[in-house]
C-alpha cells in the first residue's frame, strides 16, 4: 500500500512542475514592477512607476523589451532604444539573455502568468512585475 501511494504522489508531483516554456506565451505586454526584493532580504515596493517595460516576443526564442513613459490619455512615449534578448532553457529554467551595445546580462523566470512576472537577476534581486493597468480619469 504504501509503495503505491508513493508512486502516485510521485507522478503527482511530476505532472504538476511548471514548464519554462509555457512562460514565454504570458510574456508579451506591458509591465511596470511592483517590487524588488534585494539580496540582503531587503524589500522595496513601487506604488507608482514613471517608467514601465514593454515585452515584445519576435519569434519564439527571441524578443525585445522597451521603457515607455505611459500619458494620460493613453499613449506613450518612448525612444528608439531596446534590449533585444533571448532565450535559453536550461535544466527546469528559463533564461532570458539581454544584449545592449553597452552590456549584456541574465535574468531566469521565476513565474509569470497573465498578472504577474517574478525574475531574479545576476545580482539575486528579485523583481515582482505587475501588468500596466492604463490610468483612467474617468
């Protein structure tokens, strides 16, 4: 009885790990962060962000990501710079490699869905992505 129970909890288990490649599909959009959690535990939350990200997936290893200022009326500025990036899986991970004519660098996907994006970068701090509800005046 009990080498049964532990072969279902072990298929259990099995069938019930993330797979990194299902991240890249929730990806795409826009995403202004939340919080960082640094390496010494220390936490900062953002309760309003100047700035926020746009992902961009170009093919399905490849993409880009972009800072835009959103406006009030729904529009944004931005400039012409991106950071174009790729992917890699490595082991149960999923890393995103970011290449700028200034640096290059590594972040690895520690969860996303359609609300929420958590990467830990080479630094171990960790970003807490929220998706970018536009303002609305009314």
């Amino acid at each position: 009885m009990r080498a049964l129970l532990f072969i279902v909890v072990f298929f259990l288990l099995n069938s019930c790990s993330n797979n990194p490649e299902s991240f890249i599909k929730h990806l795409n959009g826009y995403w202004e962060i939340e919080n960082v959690t640094l390496p010494d535990g220390n936490k900062r939350s953002y309760s309003f962000n100047e700035t926020i990200d746009y992902i961009k997936i170009t093919d399905s290893l490849t993409g880009f990501r972009k800072k835009l200022k959103p406006n009030f009326n729904g529009s944004f500025e931005t400039s012409n710079n991106a950071e174009h990036f790729s992917f890699t899986k490595v082991n149960d991970s999923l890393h995103i490699y970011y290449e700028t004519p200034f640096a290059k660098w590594k972040e690895t996907i520690l969860f996303v869905n359609e609300s929420q994006l958590k990467v830990i970068n080479q630094n171990k701090a960790v970003f807490l992505y929220k998706r970018f509800t536009p303002f609305n005046l009314e």
